[in-house]
C-alpha cells in the first residue's frame, strides 16, 4: 500500500512548486546484463537471462521509503523519489544454490535522488554464481563402466548436482546423464568428487578434490581422464576471469590390472590400496597441489598428519574473530584416512558459559571451578544428541568419513546471550581429530566478544 501511494504519480514531470513537490527528484533505470561470455538483452527467452523478469528492491539508506518489484518490466520507466542516498538491487528471479543451466545476474548499485532533477541511472548486471563444466576423454569413456561426478558446494541435497552415465540414476532436476550440461553454483567452496567403475575387472575408485577460492564468473572446466595402464587419471583445468592457472590432478584408486595389448612400464610404480587413496608413484610428484591439501610429493615432512586439513573460506588462517549476529562459521574437514576420533575442548573466560556446555556431555561439572570442557562427538551418547540438537555433526555424520561439512554458525553467536559471556571474554574451541591410521591433528579456534 505504502508503494502505491508512493508511486501514484511517478509518471508526471515534476512541479516547481508546492508542498507537494518539495524535497523530490525523479530517476530512471536503464538496466542490462552481461556475463556467461555472451551479452544478454531484454529479448531474450531465458527468464534469468531476461531483465524484464528480474527482481527489484529500492532502500532509502536514511530509513524510510522501501520500492520492490516482482518484475522490473512492471516498473515506470520514470519514478519519483524523495531526495537521498538509495540502493537498488537487481536480481534474477531464480535463485538457486545449484542447479543445471541457471545462470543467476544480479547487481547492487548506488544512486542519488537530488531535488527539482531528473537522474538517470545505467545498470549492468553481470553473472552471481559459478560455471562448471565437464569434458571426457575417449580413455575414460572406454575404460569405465560407470562414473558418477558430484560437485556440492554445502552440506543438503538442494547444493549437489550430478553427471553420470548410469542411466537409473539420471531424470532429477540435479542428476543428468548429458555430461554437456554446465552447473551453476552460488559462490562458496566446491567439493568435486568422482566414483567410478572400471570395465575390464569391476574394479571401482573415487576421488575428490576442493576449489576454495571460487569467484562470481568463474569458469571452471574440469577435463577427466583415465590411464590406460589401470590408473584413473584427472585433469583439472580451472580457467580464471581474472587469476588463470592450469593444476594436474591425478587420481589414485584402479589396481594395476594390465590392459589387453599394453606393456607396463616397470618405472611407473603402481597405487596404493584403493581404501588409502594415495599415489606412489614418483614421477608424478604426490597428488594434488598444496592448496588442495593432497601428499607434497618429495617433502620429507609430508603425511606427518595423514594429509588432515581444515579449511574456513571466511576465515582462512583461523584467527580470532569477534562474535557478531549471523556470523558464517561454515567449516570444511579433509581426513583422507577417515575420521576414527573427533573431540572439542572448549575453554572460556567465562564459567557459566562452561558449565552450559558441561550439562551437554555425560560428564557435568560444578561451575566456579571450570578448566575446559572435553566434547565426544562420536562416542559420548549426551554429546552427540545435545550437540545434533544445536546444529553440529555427530555419530555416523562424522565416523569414517574423509569429507565433512562442519558448521558452528548456530552455536558460536549463542556464546554472548545463552552462554552469558560478558563483552572483551574469549572462547576457544580445540578441535581434535584422530584418522583411522592413527594421526591426529588440533585446530583451535579462538571467538571473542567485542565490547
């Protein structure tokens, strides 16, 4: 009601005088979108890709006036403003996490309505989220069975997609067997992994791999390939808009099985266990580049800690951060042996915010005399259900797996209110992780509350 009011005379010039007119100006939009390595116009049939069809929110930065539109097709070509500072956001209609074949534009721009003038404003949208696509080479068409490739980028269905061959698995709005279609994906780490079974013995593998540093317009074309000395080789070409570089993955898994009519060379070494995931051959240096957190090859100090990471994309060196509302403690664990142990330390400078979390394990303490709090996430029964119960992983979500999505962002911004810590306290969180081959790794994680 309040836009109706505000806009029943957007379409009339302005008058020099009255009260009426007085502190207003006039402004219109001229809005188009690039992006995707095509220019998109107002003509085209896509609806993402069609300005007409994309949203729009207009905010007064000094409070006030609010203008949204479904459609910017159904705005005025001119509208009438109180003078000030505003913020348009223009968006396409669909906005999805992920999902095949949906580019997603969109565009914050700033603008000033000045009195008695009329502005006019040109705004180009360009692309949000990220492109994936795949190519196969004739040796992996040839030499597996099967194949399924999953890329997510965050822990519910709605963030995964998947391209496979296996023909029962495709027809959901995020499964294809078209290995041409491209996935798009709202900017966030991307975990891309492939399984795969092998023709000539039913051998199967798997791999996975991390992109942490994604960007709005990235393009990432990943190539995949299979050794036809029984390895399952993968090339990852990741082409940057702004930083480009070409990375090599090769992916361990395939026993050496000898292909009909090839002769192994000796000097090539073989893979270890399927189950272990690592490569022993030295000519190829160790698997993934360092960034993706894979064996460095030669360093004598590599696998000290099982290749064991933890990757905040908010936060990437893990360094103390200030509480704030709707913070993003969006964790990614990399335990390429699988987790066998998985525990928390929790120490605070506050002993009612420790004691809350004592009453959360099978193991309560009397507050005054607090040090830590130790947290089993998998063995202690309290732990796990109170713990699932604020929104952490636990049991089976954690046991076993070499991948695991682990958010704090519900627990952290309790500490202040629920937790009772006052401001300029410190709270810790220790992570402790122990794989199935016996290595452990610590991360703590340190929260303060500002003043």
């Amino acid at each position: 009601m309040a836009s109706a009011v505000l806009l029943s005379g957007c379409n009339k010039p302005l008058m020099q005088g009255g009260d009426s007119a007085k502190g207003k100006g006039e402004v219109s939009f001229d809005i188009t979108a690039s992006g995707d390595y095509v220019t998109i116009t107002k003509a085209a049939a896509d609806d993402n890709a069609n300005v007409n069809e994309f949203t729009i929110d207009i905010v007064n930065k000094a409070g006030g006036e609010t203008v949204s539109y479904d459609r910017f097709g159904d705005m005025p070509h001119v509208m009438e403003l109180p003078s000030g500072q505003y913020t348009l956001t223009a968006m396409s209609p669909n906005v999805l996490p992920a999902a095949f074949d949906l580019p997603v534009y969109g565009k914050v721009h700033d603008f000033t309505v000045r009195i008695g003038e009329v502005t006019s404003e040109k705004i180009e949208c360009t692309l949000q989220n990220m492109k994936i696509t795949f190519s196969l080479s004739q040796a992996f068409r040839t030499e597996l069975e099967s194949y399924t490739i999953s890329v997510s980028n965050g822990n519910f269905a709605s963030n995964t997609l998947q391209w496979t061959n296996v023909a029962a698995s495709a027809g959901s709005e995020r499964i294809t067997d078209d290995i041409n279609k491209a996935g798009y994906f709202s900017v966030a780490p991307l975990t891309i992994r492939v399984d795969a079974k092998r023709a000539i013995d039913d051998s199967e593998a798997y791999h996975e791999i991390k992109i942490t540093d994604g960007k709005a317009q990235d393009h990432f074309k990943v190539s995949l390939d299979a050794k036809v000395t029984g390895n399952a080789g993968f090339t990852l070409d990741i082409d940057y808009s702004v930083n480009d570089r070409d990375q090599d993955v090769y992916i361990p898994g395939f026993g050496e099985t000898p292909v009909p009519g090839e002769d192994q060379d000796p000097d090539q070494g073989g893979t270890t266990d399927p189950d272990q995931g690592g490569t022993t051959d030295p000519d190829q240096g160790g698997t993934t580049g360092p960034d993706q957190g894979g064996d460095s090859g030669d360093d004598p100090g590599a696998g000290t800690d099982g290749g064991m990471e933890l990757l905040w994309p908010a936060n990437p060196s893990l360094g103390q951060v200030d509480i704030v509302d709707g913070m993003s403690v969006e964790l990614t664990l990399n335990v390429p042996e699988g987790i066998k142990e998985f525990t928390i330390d929790v120490t605070s400078d506050t002993q009612m915010f420790l004691y809350l979390v004592s009453l959360m394990t099978s193991t309560p303490q009397n507050m005054g005399s607090i040090e830590s709090v130790h947290i089993d996430l998998i063995n202690d029964a309290t732990s796990v259900t109170a713990m699932k119960d604020v929104g952490l992983k636990t049991g089976n979500e954690l046991k076993n797996q070499t991948t695991v999505g682990f958010s704090l962002s519900s627990l952290i911004p309790m500490i202040p209110s629920a937790g009772q810590a006052g401001p300029n306290t410190n709270h810790t969180f220790k992570l402790n992780v122990t794989d199935n081959a016996g290595n452990s790794k610590s991360w703590p994680l340190t929260f303060h509350v500002p003043a």
